[in-house]
C-alpha cells in the first residue's frame, strides 16, 4: 500500500526541499520505488536540487489540468533505480491547485509507487494545505531556534485539524520531527536550542538530526541530494533518518563535539 | 488572480477575439451572372471558401435597389458561404439584416478605396476583368497564403509584442497572433509564448515557445541560448537534449522538415 508523505514545516527557509530531496532519495536507495512531487507552485527548487532542472517539459499542473499524462510528467532520476520527481509549474500559482486535482494524481502514482513525498511550500496556505491534506505520515522540519519551533507547532495543529484522515475522522497523521541545521557549537555555547527544548515544546517522535553542514549547500547548488554524499554528516544522518522511519532502531550521531586534536583546534575545523 | 478564479468557477468564459474575415461588397445582386461567377471563383479554391463566414457590404449598391437578405443569404449557404453580418448600410438595410439573422457591424473607417480583384489570382492584368465584370469583389481565393485584405480594417495584422524589461522568473507573456520581442534577459522560470516567432535580445535561460498556433515557419532567436526548453509549432527540445557547441551562443532555431534546427548565427 503506498503511502503519502508530507514534509513540511510552516516556517520557510528551513531545508524542506532539501530535506525532500534527501529523504526521497535516501528510500529509493533502500529499494522502495518513490516519487517526490514539489507543491511550490511558482517558486519551484526541487528540480535544481534534484539537478532534473534541464530535462522539464510538463509539469504536476499539466497533469492536473488534464495537459499531460502523470508519465510525461514524471523525470526519472539518473542517479538513483527506483526515484522519480514531478517538478511544479513556476509561471503559475497555488490556486492552480485543487483537492480534486491533487486528488486525482495522488491516486495514479499511489498505484505504481511504493512512496509518494510531497514537498511542501512554507506557509499555512493553500499550497502547504494541499501537500499535507493527503498525508499518511508527516514529517516536520524544524531548525533549532524558536520562531521555527513556533511554526512547527503551529503547523502541526493544522495537520491535525484539516488533513484528511482529520476530516474523516480516521487514524491521525504520524508525525515525525526532523531537526535541521544542528549546529553542535552553538547549541554547547547555548545560543541554538538543544535537541530535548524543541522535543518537550513539539512533543513527537524525532526522526532524525541532520547536523549543519557545508555538504548541504554544496550538494544543493550542483543539484545533489546530500544523501549521496556519504562521507557528508548531513548524508549519513539522512540515512539514518530514513531507516529509522523503516522502523529501524539507529543510535543518534553527531550529538557529541567530536575529540578535536591539536591540529583541528589549530585550523578551526568545523565540518 | 480573484478574478482568474471566478472565471474557473463559472460555467462560461466570456472573452474578446479577433478573427479574419472576407466582406463581401454587394454592387448588382439582380445580375443573372451573380452567383454563377461566385460559384466559379469558389471553384478555385473551395477548401478556402468552405463554411467561410463573410460579412456583407452594400455600399456600392445603387440606391433604391431592393436587397433580400433571407433569400440571398440561402444562396451564398449553397455555394458553401456563412452570412454573418451586415457592414454599415441603411437603417432600413440593417433592420432587415436583423430580421433575417445577421449581426450589424460597424462601418468600417478609412475603407480601402480600390481593390484588385485579380490580386493574387494569378490573373495577368491582360486577362482583365472582362469574364468576370460581374463579381462583387470577392477577396483572392489563394488558401496558402493570406488573403490580401480587401478591407483591411476588419483584418487585424499580425501584431509585434515587445517588451523591454528582464523577464522575471515565474513570468508568462503571450504574443497572440504576432512576434515577441524581448530587449534583455528572459530569467530561467519564465515562458515566452508566441503564435509567431521570438526574439530575444539577450541571454534566453527561460522557455520560449514560437508558432504555438502552428505555424511551422516560426523562428526563435537569441544572442546567448541558455534556454531550458524551446519549442516550435509544438516540437520541442530541453537543455538536456541540446548540444554543448550551442550552448551560450547567438543562435535561431528553426523547422525544417520537422525537425527542430538549432544553429549558430554568424555574421
């Protein structure tokens, strides 16, 4: 049975796309046939950072508008069996979307993928009500600071209230917290929240911590998903999130200041 | 955009267009060579005439001269010719155009004073007008090129758009019935459509799509192609499938065949 998964976060600029990229990826390494859709309508990056960017024609709102067939649409990754991406429209906006539309194509990819992760544009409007109206899981991407956590929570209340299985009164979304951009230094120096501040304020499962990193702002601009780069921190934390939601049980990493030598203090080695 | 979305919601769209139009200017209704000389001038190019809507001009008809629009509308429905409407005229002449079905139009401004019936016929000058004296001056009946504008008010020209700003990413402009110009860059996320063809004038990283109507003979030029898609009357290419010899350099881009030519201008 395919399952819907939403990332998002409220807050913008926190490493949704990023973090769809990484994920998607991560589960079709383990085998799972995945589709990633970019419900940024008008700001569209999951192609750059999927690096699929030159090979668009059609896009998720050609085939909700009936313009094109969902296989016209979908770009298989090069890189990786089993990953597909459906990139947005950016001449268009968010009103291009429609429950029904949506619906439809969530539908048709539920039928041949294995997981379908819809990357969700920042806010609480009708672009991020759209990526998350559907959702089987939800994963929350939230930085370490507090105006991300209060967004986290405030969109955590809408998954609650206006998803569907909200609407139908049926099983509740499972959440997940994904904690981004953990800079170990700063959080020891105590201007970043710890791990467990934004676990009591958020109070649901963590996913994951995916350690700042110059790896991800690198793999962004040459249109890699930092999952690949496994010598990265941020890419093993990335699989290590994915295999933790495949109900793996995986130690979190990267949560001690690694033993830094003469040398290290001397160059100031922060990656 | 609200209003974008009323327009989805209703069950209609109500909307401005343009379309080409042959008038047909009405001197002897009552010559018995009338139709016959039509039906002959249909002959020669019947795809061009079939189901054509015409408007009716009865300017050159004498005063006094009776007209019967049911009756002669029935006729031009025979040979294959939709009487639409009626230009100018007579108060009485556009109340009974009205009667019988037939939208008034304005007179039409700074009417064209002659027109050559044989333009365009392949006619010589030689071969005069004698045989077909009786013609209301029809347009030329050549199918594959455009008619010459007996009426030229009533035909829009192909129109330029130009526009002399960068074009944003996210942005769409739509050249209907003409060219587009743009005089700076075209940001990538943009999409430049055109129902003829595109020129730019700057880096090209956006989409440009020429000839959308279908028009083949379309072109798309740009000083520098970094475009993510270019397209022509509906053949497309993405940057993935261009070759790296043309990338960042002046081109136009072309059919041939059916098939989508990219070459480098040089000059």
């Amino acid at each position: 049975m395919a399952k819907i998964i939403t990332m998002t976060s409220g807050k913008g600029g926190v490493g949704k796309t990023t973090s769809s990229a990484a994920f998607g990826t991560g589960l079709a390494m383990r085998g799972f046939k995945t589709c990633i859709i970019d419900f940024d309508v008008g700001l569209r990056n999951l192609d750059l950072i999927m690096g699929c960017e030159r090979r668009v024609v059609f896009d998720f709102i050609n085939v909700v508008n009936g313009e094109a067939r969902l296989n016209q649409a979908l770009i298989k990754d090069k890189r990786v069996e089993n990953l597909f991406i459906l990139p947005t429209s950016q001449t268009r906006d968010k009103d291009a979307l429609t429950k029904e539309g949506v619906e439809k194509v969530l539908d048709e990819l539920k039928k041949e993928f294995d997981y379908i992760l819809c990357d969700s544009p920042a806010g609480i409007e009708k672009g991020a009500l759209m990526a998350l109206y559907f959702a089987d899981h939800a994963i929350i991407v939230t930085n370490p600071e507090v105006s991300s956590v209060r967004d986290s929570d405030r969109i955590l209340g809408v998954i609650q209230a206006k998803s569907r299985r909200a609407e139908l009164g049926l099983e509740p979304v499972q959440e997940h917290l994904l904690l981004t951009r953990y800079d170990l230094d700063r959080v020891e120096k105590g201007e970043m929240l710890k791990v467990d501040d934004v676990l009591e304020i958020l109070a649901i499962p963590l996913l994951g911590i995916i350690p700042e990193s110059p790896a991800v702002l690198k793999a962004s601009n040459v249109g890699m998903p930092v999952v690949l780069d496994d010598k990265s921190t941020a890419g093993m934390a990335y699989s290590d999130a994915v295999a933790r939601f495949l109900g793996e049980k995986v130690e979190h990493r990267f949560l001690k200041p690694e033993k830094k030598g003469f040398f290290d203090r001397l160059l100031r080695r922060t990656a | 955009m609200s209003t974008q979305v009323a327009y989805r919601d209703a069950p209609f769209q109500l909307r401005g267009a343009n379309f080409t139009m042959m008038v047909l200017r009405v001197s002897d209704p009552r010559n018995p060579n009338f139709f016959p000389v039509l039906s002959g001038k249909i002959a020669q190019a019947p795809n061009f005439f079939r189901n054509a809507p015409v408007v009716l001009d009865l300017d050159d008809l004498p005063a006094g001269v009776p007209f019967d629009f049911d009756n002669f509308t029935g006729l031009l429905r025979n040979l294959g010719m939709i009487a639409i409407g009626l230009q100018g005229g007579t108060p009485e002449q556009q109340q009974a155009a009205l009667k019988a079905g037939l939208a008034v139009l304005p007179q039409a401004k700074g009417k064209a004073e002659t027109f050559d019936p044989l333009a365009g016929t392949g006619r010589s000058p030689a071969q005069g007008v004698h045989n077909i004296q009786a013609q209301p001056e029809p347009p030329a009946p050549v199918p594959a090129t455009p008619a010459p504008a007996p009426q030229p008010e009533v035909i829009v020209q192909r129109t330029t758009m130009i526009v002399t700003e960068p074009v944003r990413s996210g942005r769409q402009l739509y050249a209907a019935g003409g060219d587009l110009v743009v005089v700076g860059p075209v940001s990538p996320g943009a999409e430049l459509v055109a129902d003829g063809s595109i020129h730019v004038y700057g880096a090209l990283r956006g989409r440009a799509l020429a000839g959308v109507s279908g028009d083949q003979t379309a072109r798309i030029f740009c000083q520098s192609l970094e475009a993510e898609l270019v397209s022509i009357a509906g053949l497309y290419r993405v940057s993935d499938d261009m070759d790296k010899d043309i990338r960042r350099r002046q081109v136009q881009i072309y059919l041939d065949n059916g098939y989508l030519h990219i070459d480098p201008v040089t000059v």
